[in-house]
C-alpha cells in the first residue's frame, strides 16, 4: 500500500473533489474485474473515485483497504458510500504509452475535410 503525508491527502482530496465515480462495487462485492477496472482507471486517471452500492460502512473500509493492497494505491477518503484512490503513474509508462498530441476539435475537422476531398479527385 502507498503511504502519502497529510499534505499530500489534503490536497489530492481537494482534486478529488469535482471527480464524479469512475468504478461501482455492487452486489457481487469486489470482484477481479472490479478490481481491473479500478487498475486501468488508476493507470489512467491516477485519482478516482469508486462508489460502493453497500450499506455496511465496514465493508466500504474493508473493500478500500483491499483495493488499496492489491492496487498499490493510497486511500485518501472514504465519505459516505464513496471512496478516493490515489496511485501516481509510472514515469517510464507515461513516455512510453503517450499516442502523441491530442487533436483538437477544428483540427480534426480539417484533418477529415482533406481525405474526403483527396478521394473525390481520384
């Protein structure tokens, strides 16, 4: 499990604040899929917010205690049926995977306009 200093948590759930849920933990409880998905939300997101369709607060820790040991992430709060993950990305992945720059939506535009316009010349 990831330790962080009370600074760090503090400002994490300050970012963590305008997050909306990215993962559910329902009725089967927390599953290996369950437990994937949150991995590839926190390879992509580093900060996520699971909810926890349960009514027993004890499970909810238990579940965040779990996620956190088998995930390699920080807990940084557990509010109500909600709770916070934290796992910083790898530097060497973030180089490595990086598709390149993100086109915005006019340049996408031009970018499709051009094709279509190539192949009705042909």
């Amino acid at each position: 499990m990831l330790v962080i200093t009370a600074a760090q948590r503090r400002a994490l759930r300050a970012r963590a604040h305008e997050l909306h849920p990215v993962v559910s933990i329902a009725q089967k409880g927390l599953t290996d899929a369950v437990a994937h998905e949150a991995d590839v939300a926190l390879k992509a997101h580093e900060l996520i917010k699971v909810r926890v369709y349960n009514d027993d607060r004890e499970e909810r820790e238990a579940f965040l205690a779990e996620l956190c040991e088998r995930l390699n992430a920080a807990p940084i709060q557990h509010i109500g049926k909600l709770l916070v993950l934290y796992r910083p990305a790898p530097e060497d992945e973030d180089n490595a995977a990086a598709p390149g720059r993100r086109r915005g939506r006019r340049e996408a535009r031009r970018t499709k306009r051009s094709f279509q316009g190539s192949s009705e010349k042909e």
